[in-house]
C-alpha cells in the first residue's frame, strides 16, 4: 500500500486505490463502463500501421489517473 500511495500520490488508501482501480479498467477495458480498452486499442493501432511511435503511445495510454507524455530529444557529435 505503501508503493501504491507513493505512486498515485494520494494521501489516502481508499483515494489511491480508486485511481488504480480506474485506470485499470481503462487500460483493460472489456467493461460494460470501457468496452474497448487502451492496450488493445495500442495492440490494433500497431498492427494496423505496423509500429507506433512513442506520441502515439503516450496519446493512447494517457489517462487522468495516471498521465503519461513523451519527451525525446537528440544530438549529433560530442555530449558533454
């Protein structure tokens, strides 16, 4: 319990078990509340088009719960 208020960020147990359970039902899906869930929607995204890039999984994998965004940068030559 622990490592989950720590993760969430919550200060309370029953809070942070809410914003778990929440965002595994819209990752999951298979709901009558999230019939189509973020990882097959990913999974068929992918095989669709053949690769996703790290935008598009972000977009797809971002929820309140837990927010996820993508920051990618890159050099060419000598890095200090």
């Amino acid at each position: 319990m622990k490592y989950l208020l720590e993760a969430t960020g919550e200060k309370t147990k029953s809070k942070a078990l809410d914003r778990a359970a929440e965002f595994y039902l819209q990752m999951r899906g298979d709901t009558a509340a999230v019939p189509n869930g973020a990882f097959v929607e990913l999974m068929e995204k992918a095989e669709k088009q053949g690769s996703v890039t790290a935008e598009e999984i972000a977009e797809v994998l971002h929820t309140e719960e837990l927010p996820v965004e993508v920051q990618t940068s890159w050099s060419i030559g000598i890095s200090d």
